[in-house]
C-alpha cells in the first residue's frame, strides 16, 4: 500500500517525528541516556522528584509516540501501511487521517 498512501502521509509522519524528537529535547532527553541535571542540594527535594517523575513521564510518553511514527515510516517503506496489524484488513482512512501512525482498524483496536 505504499505506493497509495499519499506523499503527504509521509510528510505528515515526517513532520510529527520531528515535533516529538523537538519535544524529548527541549525537556531533556534528546540524546541516548540523557535526561534532566537537577540539583542534589535544592532545599524541596520532593518538588525535585515530583518534577523529575513528570518529566520523566512525559518523556515516556513522548519516545511511546515517536516509536509509533517511526513504526509508520518503516510500514510506509515496506508496503504495509495501512492494514490492521491484529486482522490484515484496511484501516479506514478517516482512523489514519486523524491517527496517521495507528497500528490497529478501530474494531481491533476497541478489542485492546
């Protein structure tokens, strides 16, 4: 199918890895191992772990995301974007047009 996906579902997934790689920099953890330098003699060191636990969560979030995109691109390259990885029918394009990296159809997705 990767030749009927439209060049601008490339685009699309190119231009999302690319805001979620900017994200995972600007708080930090760009780069393999990398993460946020916090001070170990700041006075609140709960406020210190609770921001490092959310960032780190976030951050989570983010690379869980970016995985997904890269995913897409790869299925992209090799023909198969596009079909429910659970039954191997198409997804619907609306699924794809708001969830251009979505894995699943929605009846699959719903059973997850």
């Amino acid at each position: 199918m990767a030749s009927d996906a439209p060049v601008d579902t490339r685009a699309l997934l190119q231009q999302e890895r690319q805001a979620l790689r900017h994200q995972l920099d600007e708080l930090g953890f760009g780069g393999e191992g990398s993460g946020l330098d916090y001070d170990a003699n700041f006075a609140d060191t709960s406020q210190v772990t609770a921001e490092r636990g959310e960032a780190e969560m976030l951050a989570g979030s983010l690379r869980e995301a970016l995985d997904e995109v890269e995913h897409a691109l790869v299925k992209l390259d090799e023909g198969g974007y596009g079909v429910c990885e659970g039954c191997d029918r198409p997804i619907n394009g609306a699924r794809l047009e708001a969830m251009p990296a979505a894995r699943h159809c929605i009846d699959c997705a719903s059973q997850r």
